[in-house]
C-alpha cells in the first residue's frame, strides 16, 4: 500500500490537469466559450513578446514555485509528463518485450549532450520571438484571453498546419463541424505520440523529459538557491539498498547523493515525482525543508567508491564518440527544422524522429564494423592455421 502512496496522488493529479486542457479545448472550439487564452504551452513567447495572457502568467507562477518546490511542476502538473507517464502505463500493460527488457531494469538511455540538446532547442523556440520583434514594433499589454501571437497548434487559424507550411487543409470553410474538431486534435495526438510512446520505447521511461525537454534550460537556474526550497531528505539512517536509485525515473542515484550532500538530493533534474519515496521499504526519505538527519551508519561502498561521476546521475550513455553524440544533435535538429514547417510543435516530431534513426543507423554501422572485424580476425586465424597444416604436411 505504501509503494503507491504517492504515485496514486501524482497520477490523479495529472489526470485533472488534462480533464482542464480537453474541457478548456472544448469550450473554445465547441461552444465559443474564451475563458482565457487558448494554450498555455507558449507562455514563454508570449511572455517574452511582452503579451501577459494567462500562459504567460502561468510560467511565471512556475518559475516561482521552483524557489519553493523545486521543480514539482514538471512530475504532477506537466501536461506532456501526464503523457508520458500514460505512455508508460499502456506500454507496460500491453507487454511490449522491447520496452520492457529496458523499463524491468530502468535503464534510461542518454547523450552526454543533453544540456546542449536543450539549449539549441530552447533557443529554436524563442526564434519566432525574436523574428516578432524585428517585424513588429515591441508592444506590452494585459489581457488573459489573448492567445500567444506564435501559437500554431494544428487547427490554428482553421489550418490544419502552420500558414507558412508548403501544403496545408483548411478547416471550418462553412462553419465548425465535429470533423473539423477531430483532424486537427488527431494531428495533435500524433505529437504526442512520437513524444512520448515513440520516445520512450527507445529510450526509457520519460525520455522527452531527460533528453530534449527544453523548458528544463527555464527551471534549473532557479533550482537550490535558498533553504526554503523543499527536496528529497533523508528523515532517517539509510540502508543503502539502492531502491531509490533503481526506481528514479530521470536517472538519479538518489542513494548516493544523500549520503554525499547533507542527507538532501540536490540533482537538477528531479521533479519530485516521490518514485525514491515509495520506494524505500524503511520510509527513510521525505520531501521537506527540514535539515536531515544525520547518517549514523556509515554505507562501506560508498566510501571506498566516492562520487566520480560528474554527471551524477545513473543514465546509460549509449558508447558512442563525443564527435559522433554533436553530430547526431546537429542532425536532428535540422530534421526538427525541416518538419517545423508545418507548424512549431511538428518540430518536435522530426528533431526526435531523426535523432532516433539516425543513431540507430550509427549504432548499426558500428555493429556491422565490430563484425567485420571480428570476421577478418577469424579468417586471418583460420588462414594460418592453414598454412601451419600445410607446412607440417
């Protein structure tokens, strides 16, 4: 009962957070009902083009709930986490082997890069901004309705894709009809497929949000900057039976990192999803500003393996050459720009798309060199085993 104590509350809590995005959708297209602006995933172009509508004010009350929470937003109120946590669900209950073999043991693919993978795309996101500010002299205003002057979510101005795509469909010619509802909404639920089931059957649970996620360049910064802000503490000794680490969905070995830093895990990329809470037997860790208590019992391995790993987490590094890692970001941004001219959320599509062909095309030829390798070794030794016959003949 303990072990989904939290992920019962996390999980109904995302749950509500999309009943509000399909009843909010509903209203605006269904009935003409503008409670406020219609998506909230550009607050940050809106903010920064000086248009305060309530996505703007809603990153803005993020930004300030990390002093607090840290960065509680992104595991029980994140839209796109609500997805991943379902794609992850289904993809267990189907029991898909290929995912499975990675999410029984938590292995959670990375690039050494990720930070740079987030920043050029972080900066993609905010280009349309820029370009607004070239053409339109910089305007501020007040109006919580007001949709973000970039947003080109499919249906967008009764398009199905962005106006500036090279084909497109429109939509609601003559007047809005159920089908004109669905084909955009079934564009979009194909994003957050690749998203987030595609992305995750490569490359372990939460993918999205270890590897690319571009709001975490937003976060972090405010992340540990006072004692008030709440983490993951050790409440009392710990048995160092790794469970937490082993349960971290973002990959960070929480075991370690509270032995080290004060009994607290100040690693940047937890999101407070409490998977280490529920999942340690003997209830030694707690979300809390408290200071922790103190480890009593020392914890062998980690002393006489202290902390070498600067990256300080747990992901697999796919064992691919830090040139060969560049090159493949590079790669898949240029398919995420190829594809983001259907619309700005389509990026995401061909970025993760070509990321994930194209390494897995590396990882082939690579394979396929290792054998190669492996056979000339067998041949050479086969020849000179030959050749000893002959002479002994």
């Amino acid at each position: 009962m303990h072990k989904a104590k939290f992920q019962n509350r996390r999980i109904f809590s995302l749950m509500v957070v999309h009943f509000y995005i399909l009843l909010h959708f509903s209203l605006w297209y269904g009935v003409g009902v503008k409670i406020w602006g219609k998506t909230a995933m550009m607050g940050v172009p809106s903010l920064l083009a000086g248009h305060i509508n309530a996505a703007a004010i809603m990153v803005v009350l993020v930004i300030l709930s990390v002093l607090l929470y840290g960065r509680a937003f992104c595991g029980w109120a994140c839209h796109l986490r609500g997805a991943v946590e379902f794609s992850d669900w289904v993809m267990r209950k189907l029991n898909i082997s290929g995912y499975q073999r990675i999410r029984k043991k938590n292995i959670l693919f990375n690039t050494r890069f990720r930070w740079l993978f987030r920043s050029i795309v972080f900066f993609i996101l905010l280009l349309p901004v820029i370009l607004y500010w070239i053409r339109h002299e910089y305007s501020f205003y007040f109006n919580v309705q007001k949709p973000s002057p970039m947003s080109d979510l499919p249906g967008n101005n009764n398009l199905l894709f962005s106006v500036n795509s090279p084909f497109n469909m429109q939509l609601a010619t003559h007047g809005m009809t159920i089908l004109d509802f669905i084909i955009p909404f079934v564009a979009g639920i194909f994003i957050v497929f690749v998203m987030t089931f595609v992305f995750n059957y490569f490359y372990g649970q939460g993918a999205f949000c270890r590897i690319l996620c571009p709001y975490t360049i937003m976060l972090v910064p405010f992340m540990n900057l006072n004692a008030w802000q709440k983490k993951i503490t050790r409440i009392s000794n710990c048995t160092g039976c790794r469970a937490c680490s082993d349960n971290c969905p973002q990959g960070i070995d929480v075991s370690r990192e509270i032995y080290h830093y004060d009994g607290k895990v100040i690693n940047k990329e937890c999101i407070k999803c409490y998977h280490c809470v529920d999942a340690c037997s003997s209830q030694t860790l707690a979300d809390s500003r408290k200071k922790a208590a103190p480890q009593t019992k020392p914890i062998h391995i980690y002393e006489k393996t202290p902390w070498q790993n600067s990256y300080k987490h747990l992901q697999v590094i796919e064992p691919f050459h830090p040139v060969l890692d560049v090159i493949l970001i590079v790669i898949a941004i240029v398919c995420g720009s190829i594809t983001s001219r259907l619309g700005g959320f389509w990026f995401y599509v061909g970025t993760i798309g070509g990321y994930i062909v194209f390494r897995r095309l590396i990882s082939w030829l690579l394979t396929e060199e290792v054998h190669l390798q492996n056979r000339k070794i067998i041949t050479k030794s086969q020849n000179q085993m030959g050749q000893k016959k002959t002479m002994v003949t």
